[in-house]
C-alpha cells in the first residue's frame, strides 16, 4: 500500500511547499546537503531538507524498487520548526503527518 500512495503524498508535499513560498529555485550548497544531523538541521532549514534531501531519496527508493523507511517522525520536527506559523502552514503539515502514517504502516 505505502508504494502506492507515497509518491503521491510526495507530489502533494512539493505543492504544499510551493503554495507556502517555502519551494526553492536553486539547491543548497553540497556541503550542507552532506550533514550527518538529524534532518540536516545544523545546515539547512526543514523545508530545504524536505525539498532537497527527502523528496528525492523517498521517489529513488520508489523508482528502484528499494525497502522504504519504516519508523519515520517526520512531523513532530516540522511541529516544532514551524509551531509559530502552525495555522498557516496547516496543509503543509498535513502533508508530512500522511508521509510518517504511510511509511509507518510499511
């Protein structure tokens, strides 16, 4: 079931990041992407990780037929980094609490 929704809920995550002006144009600079942090927090912002390191690695492993993530807590960081905007970007963490669920029920 998760292989068939996530790439789903990942299109649904890109255009949440879009519609909250959070998308970026141009990539972070290799250095920050090679972080060993946890979500790369000491190098880029979530939405950055989000865009940059999880949608990518998520559709690789779908396109290559790999094991998915299976114990995954996406959201309680996207809760905490954006508790001040919580009601704004609502959808957006919408979107990443369906990506924990889906990969979680793996």
């Amino acid at each position: 079931m998760p292989r068939q929704q996530l790439p789903v809920l990942l299109q649904q995550l890109e255009a949440e990041l879009r519609a909250a002006a959070l998308w970026s144009t141009a990539p972070p600079a290799p250095d920050a992407l090679s972080s060993t942090a946890p979500f790369c927090c000491d190098t880029l912002p979530l939405e950055q990780w989000l865009q940059f390191i999880l949608i990518p690695r998520l559709s690789a492993l779908l396109e290559g037929n790999l094991p998915l993530p299976t114990k995954v807590a996406i959201l309680p960081m996207a809760e905490y980094v954006y508790a001040e905007r919580a009601a704004q970007l609502s959808a957006l963490l919408s979107a990443i609490r369906e990506i924990d669920l889906c990969l979680n029920q793996n």
